[in-house]
C-alpha cells in the first residue's frame, strides 16, 4: 500500500469533519479518487450532504517537503483572496474548508475540463 492510501482514511475523515462544520449538517464522503495518479490530491464525492454544499470536492494536501510547502499555502491564499473579490462569473473554484496546521484545503470541484496544455 503506498502512502497516500495510507494517509487517505485520516484526510477523508478530517474533510468529513471540516465539511460538516462548514455547512452545518452531516456529510458522508465515498472512498476517495486520486486524480491523474497524484498523490497529494483527491476527489471526493458527497454521497450525503446539507442542501448548500457542492456535490463533490477537490482535497489538497500540502508536501511534507518543507522546500515545496510554500506552493501549497500560496495557492490557499491566492484562491482566498479571488474568492472574496466575488466577481461574477467566478474566476476560481471557491475554498469549502480547510485545515492550515495539518495542510488541508478543501476547495469546489469544477468537474472534469480541458486543461491548460
């Protein structure tokens, strides 16, 4: 088993947590994919949920490798502040909930699309 599915129960029940705070009702999350084979970031779909909370969620989690960390924390700040300009149509997915200390960020999934490439 390699270390994200390792680390993949103790996210999954922390976004849980974070999600059922934010949106103020049980969420129940499915099993987790890791899209395009990265291990730091995963897909969840909300198998039961408060009626204002997306159907599914986009998880980051921040390197272990200080030297990178920074990339991860910018991001969280860069999406925060675009999230609170509240332009119309939005410019970026918006944050759901987050953990800073143990390097979550739960953020809308805008679905599959092209990418940049």
């Amino acid at each position: 088993m390699s270390e994200a599915h390792e680390r993949l129960p103790t996210i999954k029940a922390t976004v849980q947590s974070l999600l059922t705070l934010q949106y103020k009702g049980s969420v129940e999350l499915d099993a987790g994919s890791a899209p395009d084979e990265n291990d730091h970031v995963w897909r969840f779909h909300l198998l039961n949920r408060p009626a204002n909370a997306p159907s599914s969620v986009i998880v980051r989690q921040a390197y272990a490798d200080t030297r990178f960390k920074h990339f991860f924390y910018n991001e969280w700040v860069g999406l925060q502040f675009l999230s609170e300009l509240a332009t119309q149509p939005l410019v970026s997915p918006r944050i759901c909930a987050g953990d800073w200390a143990a390097g979550l960020l739960v953020i809308e999934d805008l679905g599959i699309g092209e990418d940049l490439e």
